[in-house]
C-alpha cells in the first residue's frame, strides 16, 4: 500500500509541474517590458535638491512639486536623454565662442536642450500651483 500511494503522489506532482511549465509562456529579449524608470535615485535626489533650493527652500510644498517635477521630466525623456541634455547645457554656457560651439552647435544637442526646456516647463505647469 505505501508504494502505491507513493508513486501516485509522486506521478500527482510531476504532472502538476509539467503542467504548469507547459503553460507558461517563455519572454523573449523583444518582448520584454522596458523600464518605466531608469532614473537612479540619487540623480532624482539631486534633482529635487536643486529645484527645492531655486524654489525658496525645503517645505513640504516645493519637495512635493520638485518630485512632481521630475516625474513629469522623467514621463518625457529617458534618463540617457536627459542626462545628455544637462551636460550638453552645463558644457555650452560654461564656454564662449568656438569653445562652447562644440557643445553648443550640434544637432543633438539643440534637440536633447530643447526637449529638456519644454519638458522642465511642461513640468513646471503641471507639479507647481501658482
């Protein structure tokens, strides 16, 4: 009697994990979900530290609406983007003349600085009640 009850548990669970093998669907690479955030913390902390000090100080107010800010920023850009964009910024107001025109000049930076602008304001409107 107690190998007959232990084959037929045994065949119950090896049956019950094929099953549930033989439904599960496998991800491939291009189905794969990307990440809804992929700003790290410490730059989203940064960030809300510098709005909160342009914004007159830490309340609960301004840390609020810079979290909102960039949440909003984050909404619209990937991280790389704007990550690229701040630097393109910092590097072309830091330089005058053909120095900065390298950061300045190029397609992409134009773009990656305009998209950060619309983006700040967008957020701005949005996270700030005025």
């Amino acid at each position: 009697m107690k190998n007959k009850y232990t084959s037929a548990i045994i065949s119950l669970c090896l049956s019950a994990a094929l099953a549930g093998c033989a439904t599960t669907k496998e991800q491939t690479p291009a189905e794969a979900t990307p990440a809804a955030n992929d700003y790290p913390t410490r730059d989203r902390v940064e960030y809300v530290l510098n709005c909160v000090a342009q914004h007159g100080g830490l309340t609960y107010i301004t840390q609020y609406a810079c979290g909102c800010k960039i949440d909003k920023i984050a909404e619209k850009m990937t991280f790389k983007e704007f990550e690229d964009a701040k630097t393109f910024t910092y590097l072309s107001k830091g330089q005058t003349g053909d120095a900065g025109g390298v950061f300045r000049d190029p397609a992409q930076s134009k773009d990656l600085r305009k998209r950060l602008k619309e983006a700040e304001a967008s957020a701005e409107k949005s996270c700030f009640v005025k």
